[in-house]
C-alpha cells in the first residue's frame, strides 16, 4: 500500500468513498434512532454536507491536510488532518477506508501516517473522535490500538 499526499484529480474520489462509507451510519443508524424530524434537522443533507467538506480539506496554507492509500490503482482510503501550530495540537478530522480493504491495516497505517506528519510539523498531541454507537465500534477499537485515551460524551437529541 502506497500513502502519497492528496492531488486535486482525487477529489471526486474521495467524496465518493466518504458518501459510501458514512451512508450506513446516517441512513441505517442515526435516522431510525432519532427519527426523521432530528434527522433532517441535523444531517438531512449529509451527503451534500460531505461534498463541500471534503472539497475544503487539503488546504496547506490553513495547515490542513490530506493523504491517500493507494493499493494498485485503486483508492484504499484517505486521511485528513489540521494542525495548531501555536498550541502544537493536531486533530485527525476525516478517516475513510474502503470497505474491501477494511480489517486490512488501512485504517492504522493512515493514522500512524497523519501522526508522524502532525509530530513533523509541530503537534505534540492529536485529537481524534468518532461516535459511540455500533457503527463506529471499529473506530473506536482501532484509536484505542493505536494508543488513544477515550473521553466518554453524551450527545442527547429531542424533538420539540
């Protein structure tokens, strides 16, 4: 597996791959939990949210950045990152692996490459989160391997 810094031509791509990845959580998950009125007030348009996002990730100048996982031609997975240069903090903000090379490494060897740029750039402490629902079981079980300590939040939702 090859991890290379983003270029313009994989934009598509990886809104692709992060529409695909996230669909379950948004669609299976989080919308029969909450129902559909706290859905579409929260992520009614996640997958529009997702496309403007991930076009703002690389952004050298604002210290964000993103690297992908190439396996062959295909696109393994991505990792996007920004760093506080004056707090020496960095914080992973998107992780997306395809599923066929899920349970595959992918996942860790992304972090652990966002983790060794964010030391080389200054940071002394990374932040990464994911929910605490089933979905993000994964997640959670990959950050914790890779050495991250959890801080256990409540997020409660209601209907008015």
């Amino acid at each position: 597996m090859l991890i290379r810094p983003f270029v313009q031509h994989d934009l598509a791509r990886l809104t692709e791959l992060t529409i695909e990845t996230f669909r379950p959580f948004y669609e299976d998950h989080f919308r029969p939990l909450v129902g559909e009125a706290v859905f579409a007030n929260q992520h009614g348009n996640w997958r529009d949210d997702y496309r403007e996002q991930v076009a703002g990730l690389h952004d050298p100048d604002r210290h964000k950045y993103v690297a992908v996982a190439e396996t062959g031609d295909a696109v393994a997975g991505y990792v996007a990152w920004s760093v506080d240069p004056v707090r020496r903090n960095g914080t992973v903000t998107h992780l997306a692996v395809s599923a066929g090379h899920r349970r595959h490494h992918a996942g860790t060897a992304l972090c652990e490459h966002a983790f060794g740029e964010m030391r080389a750039l200054g940071a002394e402490v990374v932040e990464i989160g994911t929910g605490g629902d089933p979905f993000h079981a994964p997640a959670r079980a990959l950050y914790e391997k890779l050495g991250c300590t959890p801080l256990p939040v409540a997020v409660y939702y209601r209907r008015l």
